[in-house]
C-alpha cells in the first residue's frame, strides 16, 4: 500500500445527511486516525453544519475550515462571521451550527475526542441510508448494507444495522450471523442488542441468547 493518497475534493462522492450534503474525506482516504468530511449548501441560506449540542455525542473537538464560500457560525449562542479561510475551533459539547451566506459554501471539519483514540465507525457509509431505514424500508436498506459491508467490513456498525434490518424481513439466520460479527468486532454491540427493539423478532432464538445473553428478567 502506498505511504500516500492523493484526491480531489469533487472526485469524491457526495451524500446527503439530514438536508446537509457531505463528502466522506476519512473514508474515501483510509484514514483511521482522526474524522475527517466537508459539508457543502446549495443554497445561501441553507445549513452547512446542522446543529449540535451539548447533549449530542457527536459534539467532540472539531475545527472548521471554511474552503469556499462564506458562512456564518453559530457557536454557543453567539454568531461568526466566516469567510473563505476562516478557521474555527469548537471545544468538546459546545453547542454549535453553521449557515450558508453564499452558493456552494463548503466547510471542511476535521474531528476527534480528546483522550481518546479516533474511533472511525463508517457513519458516513450509513448517512445515506437513513431516510429509507425511518420510513421502514428495512429490505432496502439490508441488500444496500450487504454491499456495504463486503467493501468495507471494517465498520462493526454497519454490521449491526445489518442484523437490525434482516431480522425485521425475516432473514433469522443471516440477521444472528451479521449480529456475531458486529459484537466480535465491537463489544459495544452486545449491550445495544439487549435494547435494540429492531432485533425483537429474533430475540427469542437460542443463538441469540447465546450471544447476548438472557435479559428477559
């Protein structure tokens, strides 16, 4: 593998998440050790950074950069103005947005937890795929997650949503398998298995059981 990689920012594909549209810069890089994505608005007036705070986990360290464009930031309740190669520095849980002023402003951020080594979970490979998942087209979005995860097995979640979407179709055994693979990968899983109600109809089989544990009490 080569000690670089080299891309342009349009080679890459955009995806939308929640009105804002993004490129996966971390993903389509291989990097492991820090997030890395641009956000771009269409139109002046639009996000480019929805709205975290406090309470959001995903509110960590993170610097903003703005590449074109210009915006405004809204950082725990107060406004900043950013043009084109501004620099902002959001401390961990401050709340905070961004807002296009002009077309096609395109913010890149570039993210982490301090104290913590980055933990890249392939959210950007399940963004997309949201939409379909709330309106409960669980088919759908288990053959795209099938794709998925043959290209990138590394992302344990994806794996997880995976066993979600299989049992509610009623894909029992590859619903257990994808749900063993996530929890081999990522103890994190099991403890969201025993909550998850996606995984209910698969909850009374043994091999889930076996896996899990019983917390029918």
């Amino acid at each position: 593998m080569a000690a670089y990689q080299v891309a342009r920012l349009d080679e890459i594909e955009e995806s939308e998440d929640a009105g804002s549209f993004y490129r996966p810069i971390r993903h389509h890089l291989g990097i492991s050790a820090f997030g890395a994505t641009t956000w771009t608005a269409r139109k002046a007036g639009d996000p480019v950074i929805n709205f975290h705070d406090e309470g959001d986990p995903t509110a960590d360290e993170e610097l903003f950069l703005v590449l074109r464009g210009h915006a405004v930031f809204e950082l725990d309740g107060e406004r900043v103005d950013a043009p084109a190669g501004t620099l902002v520095f959001a401390a961990p849980l401050t709340p905070r947005s961004a807002t296009a002023v002009e077309d096609g402003t395109t913010i890149l951020l570039v993210e982490g937890t301090p104290g913590r080594a980055y933990d890249a979970r392939g959210w950007e490979l399940w963004a997309p795929l949201v939409p379909l998942y709330e309106a409960g087209e669980f088919e759908a979005v288990a053959d795209r997650l099938e794709v998925a995860v043959e290209a990138s097995p590394q992302y344990p979640l994806l794996f997880f949503n995976l066993a979600c979407c299989e049992a509610q179709i009623g894909r029992t055994e590859a619903a257990l398998d994808h749900l063993r693979q996530a929890i081999e990968m990522s103890e994190e899983f099991r403890g969201h298995a025993q909550t998850d109600s996606d995984l209910d109809p698969i909850r009374d089989e043994s091999a889930f059981t076996d896996l899990v544990g019983d917390h029918s009490s």
